[in-house]
C-alpha cells in the first residue's frame, strides 16, 4: 500500500502496480522454526517480548502493521521498513551526493546513450538460503519481478533483455535510453533474491541483506524481529545490533512514552508538540530531514461535480496553505508543484496560494455559492492522520463560507482505495513518494490515464499528457535540461490547466530516537527506513 501513501503518514509509493500497499497516499500501505501467525503459542510470544526487551536489540516503534506482503517482487506498503535490511539492490541512492552508489553491483557502465547497461557484481555473496550469489540468480530474480506485474515492477518496464555473460556480469539491453543505476536502487521490486526463497507466511526469506527473519506474528505488539545473517558479505563487528524488532504503536503518545522508557529506540514520527519536548528531553535525539513526501488532494476529473474544471480549481484557490504550514509547525512545508525540492523536475513558482475572491468568482460560474442551492462534496483521508484531519478542517471552513459541504469521512487504507477504485468519491487525500530518486513515479502512477483505476484517482485521461509521461525516462537518461522542462510543462498541465490536483504540502520528517545511538542517517530515498546494520550503540 502506499500508505497513506504510501508508508504510513509519513506510505507510499507508492504505482502502476499494485497491491494493497501503497499509501500511496500515500499515506499509504517468522523463522523456519516458529509457527505460523495463525498458530503462534505464548512461548513464541515470550520470546519476543523478551527479544524487543533485550538491550542488544534495536526497538523501532512503527505506527502501522508492518508486513502485508512477503514477496520481494511484489511487496509495496510499509514492510520496506524491514525488507530493506533483508534485501539489496544492484545499487543504493546516497540522498547526500545524489547519485547511485554500489551495493551488490561494485561498477557499472553504460553504453549506446543509455540503452545498455553492464554491471559487475560483488564477489563473495550468499544469499540466506545458503546459495551463492551469481548473475544467473539474479537475472532470475529481475525477471521474476518483471513478470509479475505487481507492486512496483513497473520500473523495469525499459528492459527488453537480461543477460549473463558470465557468474559476475549482468547485461541490460533496453527498449529506450533509461538510467537504471538509479532505477536498480528503488526501494520497492529493485531487490536481488533468491528466487527459491520466497516465502509468503514469513518463515524464511532469500535476501542477502545483513539481517534474515527470526520470527513474524502478523497482528502481534511485537510484529516482526530480526536476527544477524551471520555469513553476510559486509561482516560484522562487536559492536553492532545482531538483533532488530518492530513494535507497532498506533498511538504516537505511547510510543513517546515507550521512547522515554527506553523500551523502543526509534521513532518515525512525533507530532509538532512532542518532536520540540523530545529536543530538550534528556536521554532522546532527533532530527529533522526534508522529505520527497507530500500530500495531494486528487479532484475525480471524470464524474459529480468536480467534472466541471471551474470547481476543481475553486477548491485549489480556497484552501488556506499558508495557514496549513503555519498549524503544522514545521511537520509540512509548502512545496511547489507535484515534485519536492531535491529531485529532478522541481519546479519553482508553482507554490499554492489561497485566492478566495477567485474561488468565489469560480464557484458562481459553475453555478453554485451563497445565493444558490447547497453544494457537497464528498472527500475521504486516511483514519488517524493528524496532519490530514487538520487540513480537511481548514478546507471545510473555507468551502463553507461558498454554500459548500464537505462530507469528509476518514477511513483505513484498504476501504479508502477500493472506494476510490469505484470512483466513489470527489476528493482523494493520499500521500506520495517515488519508489526511486526520481519524479516519474508521481506521472506514471498517478496521472497517466488508467481505465483501471489504481492510483490514478484523479481519473485523468488526457492523451497528449500520457504522450509526454512515456517519454520522461528517456529525457532523463539523455537530455536533463529537456526533461526538467518536461517535468515543468506536464506539471502546469496538472495542476494549473486541469486542476486534477491540489498539493499543499511536502512532509518533513521528523524523528526521535534513543541518544546512545551513532550512525543514523534519515535518506528520503528510503521512506521510514532505518539501516541498522549502519548504527551502534555509544554504549
């Protein structure tokens, strides 16, 4: 799911795909000696409690159910949190130099304008299952992901073929110039796996990452644990965590107070109230990390009301954004355009602005207004978010004061999105994020037509818009200059033309974690995902 989208209100994101995942939104959506979920007995629990208790155990507190999906081509909700640390790509984004950097691939070249592309692999890999690495696995393992179509496979969709030459070279060719060094370090269907090892009740997994499962109890406090894969390539040292648990605390109180307690170690989010107690609360660190999440309001461009382009652009004009940044006290930012600041195809001067004398001269000429019949829009968002309900409060007054009703109902994930499948609503409030360092997850998934509604719940069909979505990859692999204009021009189409979308804010993430801890960096490629095998403890 892409939570609220995607990842949980911090989502998703997450696309073309999918599963239940994504939240889109965005938000937003065990080992081979443990039961299954549905026959976990008490002992196994004990465990595990006592495991998160551990003080060799990093405790991270998600506020969402951690695992929807096992599979490592598939899988696009909140697991990534985990599957991150189970799993690798050929390649890894550094959100700080902003280029790929090696992972299982140690180089890589590319040749005819970006149309093929060869990669060395590492050395010396085994997978958890005990098989070494080579590149006949993992051409199995892409071409898996690729034939099935689910979560976000839709990011090989350039390739025409895979090869291996030999054990420890991997040939690319593809249909159009594409830059897959960034596209193998997404966050979601990039993973190298061993395609034997996939396992759907989470009892074994066939990554190659630092950590394996050691015990999964879906719908338990302490959902997930991880243990150390003991032969993984990078080594260990004394120092770090060998183990790992997911603690699922809806309740960001509780987990404030978990924090306190030192009973969890992490985490992902505080509301602006308690992330300024936590600077100054002894025993607790934070930080702060612009994002490439953000909040967008989807207008249904194809039936009710909002049809009519006056009143989508109407609702884009009432809303007080400035207002919405100042309540959020730093958890938001007002962005511009559909792509964050960071990415190729940020665009400057596409910052909303509130314009009600527009709004009320826009809503007169559809029809409606103080002096005519009463309007009502339907609107869902995502059941628990704070920030979400705070904006629909704000939207509501404003549209009040032009004889309009906002029915907002929250709702979880899984309801919201099928209703909006069945176009069952006028307004969409999901979070979006890309599933690699780059914008074209935000056209290809949300705004390139689909007569099968998945994410694109604006329902916009616009061919001339779709024309120039396909060709943003390859723009990107050849001619930056020519695709920052792209991105540019499609987005003045979205938001400025066709009012599809209103987007108020990007979310800045805010965390707290315990303060013995060294080496956490907060990479906005990797939504809510924290490397342990990057962190130690100051003792």
């Amino acid at each position: 799911m892409r939570w609220h989208k995607r990842l949980a209100a911090a989502g998703v994101t997450g696309v073309l795909a999918l599963t239940a995942s994504a939240c889109a939104g965005g938000q937003v959506r065990g080992a081979s000696s443990t039961p299954t979920p549905a026959t976990t007995t008490q002992a196994a629990q004990t465990t595990q409690t006592a495991a998160a208790n551990n003080e060799e155990t990093f405790v991270y507190a998600p506020n969402l159910d951690v695992v929807t999906d096992w599979d490592p081509a598939t899988s696009y909700s909140n697991e990534n949190i985990a599957m991150a640390n189970i799993y690798e790509g050929l390649t890894r984004y550094n959100s700080e130099t902003k280029k790929p950097e090696p992972r299982l691939a140690t180089e890589w070249t590319s040749a005819q304008d970006g149309k093929e592309w060869t990669f060395k692999l590492r050395e010396g890999v085994k997978f958890h299952t005990g098989k070494p690495l080579d590149a006949d696995a993992a051409k199995k393992a892409i071409e898996r992901t690729m034939k099935s179509g689910g979560g976000a496979a839709y990011i090989w969709e350039a390739v025409k073929t895979v090869e291996a030459p030999d054990a420890t070279t991997l040939k690319f060719t593809l249909k159009r110039s594409t830059a897959l060094d960034l596209v193998a370090s997404s966050v979601y269907a990039a993973y190298i796996y061993d395609t034997d090892g996939v396992d759907k009740d989470g009892k074994k997994d066939g990554g190659t990452g630092p950590y394996t499962i050691d015990t999964w109890a879906k719908g338990k406090e302490t959902e997930l644990t991880l243990k150390a894969f003991e032969e993984y390539w990078g080594g260990w040292k004394p120092e770090q965590y060998k183990k790992v648990a997911f603690r699922v605390t809806p309740q960001i109180t509780t987990a404030w107070q978990l924090l306190q307690k030192r009973e969890v170690n992490f985490v992902e989010r505080l509301n602006p109230q308690l992330i300024e107690k936590a600077a100054s609360t002894q025993g607790v660190q934070t930080t702060t990390t612009p994002s490439f999440q953000n909040l967008m309001l989807l207008f249904n461009t194809e039936s009710g009301p909002l049809k009519d382009v006056k009143l989508r652009q109407a609702v884009q004009a009432a809303l007080d954004y400035d207002g919405l940044a100042a309540a959020l006290k730093g958890a938001g930012l007002k962005g511009s355009g559909l792509v964050p600041q960071g990415l190729l195809g940020f665009t400057p001067g596409l910052d909303p602005k509130q314009d009600l004398d527009r709004a009320g001269q826009l809503i007169e000429s559809a029809g409606y207004g103080p002096d005519n019949p009463e309007l009502t829009l339907k609107l869902t968002y995502a059941q628990g978010d704070d920030d979400q309900k705070l904006l629909v409060t704000l939207l509501s007054a404003q549209l009040k004061k032009f004889n309009i009703t906002l029915n907002a109902k929250p709702m979880a994930w899984n309801a919201q999105w099928d209703q909006g499948k069945k176009k069952g609503q006028d307004i969409f409030v999901m979070y979006w994020y890309p599933d690699y360092a780059d914008a074209y997850s935000w056209f290809i998934n949300v705004f390139k037509s689909n007569p099968k509604p998945e994410f694109n719940l604006s329902y916009l069909n616009k061919p001339e818009i779709d024309k120039a979505i396909d060709a943003l990859p390859m723009l990107t692999a050849t001619d930056r200059a020519l695709a920052e204009q792209s991105y540019a021009d499609l987005q003045k189409k979205i938001i400025v033309d066709e009012a599809a979308v209103a987007v108020p804010y990007v979310q800045t993430y805010q965390r707290a974690l315990s303060d013995g801890i060294q080496g956490y960096v907060d990479n906005p490629a990797y939504p809510n995902v924290v490397f342990f095998y990057d962190l130690k403890p100051t003792g």
